[in-house]
C-alpha cells in the first residue's frame, strides 16, 4: 500500500488518539497535518506531536490558528494569538483561519464579520511574516477571504473543502494557491466541479476528521484520518485517473506545500 497524507485533521477531538494513529500507521498513512481551531486544540495537537515520538504513528504536524467559529472575548482571542506566537517554531502551519458568512450569529450581527476579518487578517500577517504556509476556512466568504490573503502577502495558501463559484477558484488558481478536498467529493457538486477545474498540481487531500459523511449503509459515521483513501478514490474516479498516479501527485503537492520530507 503507498503513502498517504492527509492535509487536513482535527485529531484534537478523538479520544483514544494512540488505537487511532497506530491504525493509520497500518493503513499507510504516513504525515498528518494538524489544524488547531482554539487555544486549546493549539495545544493538545503541539502535546500529541511531543508524545508521538518514538511510538509507531504517521508523523504529525501541527498547524496553529484560531478558527472563526471560535472567535470570543478580545482577551480570549488575544491569548490565542500570543499562544500561536510563542509556538510558531513549532507550526507547519498557520491554520485553519478564515472566514465564514454562514453562521447565523453573522446574519444578525454583520459586526462580527468585521471582527473575523480582523483576527484572520492577524494571523495572516504572522504567517507571511514567518514564512509559513496557511491552511484556510472560506465558507461563504470566499472572495473576501482570497482578498484578505492576497492583501497580506502571504505566498502559500490553501483554500480547505471547497466549495465555493468557479470565479474565485479561478482568481485563486491565478494567484498561485491550492484547493483541498474531502470524502465530500464524493457527494457534493460544488466540490466536484471544482475538482474537475483545478490542476491536480493544485489539489490537496484531506477528511477534516471528525467530520461524519455517510457511509455505503447511508449511514453518518465520523471520520478518522485512514478515510482519506476515500477521497483519493473519489477524486481518481472523478478524474478517470489511476489511484497510484493520482496519489504520486497529491503527496507531492503536499510535501511542496507544507515543506515535508519524503
Ligand atoms: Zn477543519
């Protein structure tokens, strides 16, 4: 079985982290990357990266942010950002950032669409100012998220699970950036259309674990890292391509991105 990488996992939310990732390992996973969403997930995934050594797990990458699902009190969001900034040494990543106009708290206060711009313009001006990829939330906020990372200058960005119109995919295959995509891609037209347009240079592979997709029975089991064979099926079979050739490309681009040795 080759290797796999998958891009995208919160593995802060499994319980019995050691049975999970000792099966991931058998499964050929061979690197997760680890996007916090809180302080506090920051720093379980930066704890689990420390335990990991020695015991046989894939490699585990920490990417470090404050997602907009999880923006609190000024005092919260400001030990966040402290949090993130003691530890940068330590990040693969900043992630997963962003923007999300779906929330219903949004609808009713459009203040807090000011406030997500703000932290996430913060993070991405600490990840251009390190050198560091980002990996990025952009659910029905799209173009403002493309805008806000163009505007910080950061140079390695990835729009995670997309799903967004074709024009700003376009706008952000222009600039250089990559798309994600998940075990929805077996379901969701929107990914799938995006799919088909993107260069498979441009493609990145994840589960965002623990999200639930339904299964064969229909149904909704969460997910665990070793499903991310499930969206390099569902992207082969998209693209009428051969899993292995398919793959070879996706880790590639991974290990480019993320800047991950073979
Ligand atoms: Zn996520």
């Amino acid at each position: 079985m080759h290797d796999i990488i998958d891009t995208h996992a919160h593995l802060y939310v499994v319980n019995d982290p050691d049975t999970v990732l000792r099966f991931c390992a058998a499964q050929g996973l061979s690197d997760l990357i680890l996007p916090g969403v809180d302080r506090s997930s920051n720093k379980t995934h930066l704890e689990l990266c420390c335990a990991s050594v020695g015991k046989p797990w894939p490699r585990l990458h920490p990417a470090l942010g404050l997602h907009p699902g999880n923006i609190t009190t000024a005092q919260e969001t400001e030990d966040c950002l402290g949090h993130i900034r003691d530890n940068l040494a330590r990040a693969i990543a900043i992630g997963e950032i962003g923007l999300d106009y779906t929330y219903p708290a949004i609808r009713r206060d459009p203040g807090l669409q000011v406030l997500q711009r703000e932290v996430f313009s913060s993070q991405l001006l600490l990840a251009a100012d390190a050198g560091l990829p980002v990996i990025i939330h952009s659910r029905g906020a799209w173009r403002d998220c493309l805008q806000l990372t163009l505007a910080a200058g950061v140079s390695r960005a990835v729009f995670h699970w997309f799903s967004g119109p074709q024009d700003v995919l376009e706008d952000i295959l222009s600039a250089g950036f990559l798309v994600s995509f998940s075990p929805a891609l077996e379901f969701s037209a929107e990914c799938r259309l995006a799919a088909r347009i993107a260069p498979l240079e441009r493609i990145l592979l994840e589960t965002d674990t623990p999200v639930a997709y339904p299964s064969a029975q229909g149904r909704r089991v969460p997910s665990t890292p070793v499903d991310i064979r499930r969206t390099l099926t569902a992207l082969a079979l998209l693209l009428e391509r051969e899993q292995a050739e398919v793959l070879a490309v996706v880790n590639q681009n991974a290990r480019n991105f993320f800047g991950i040795s073979p």
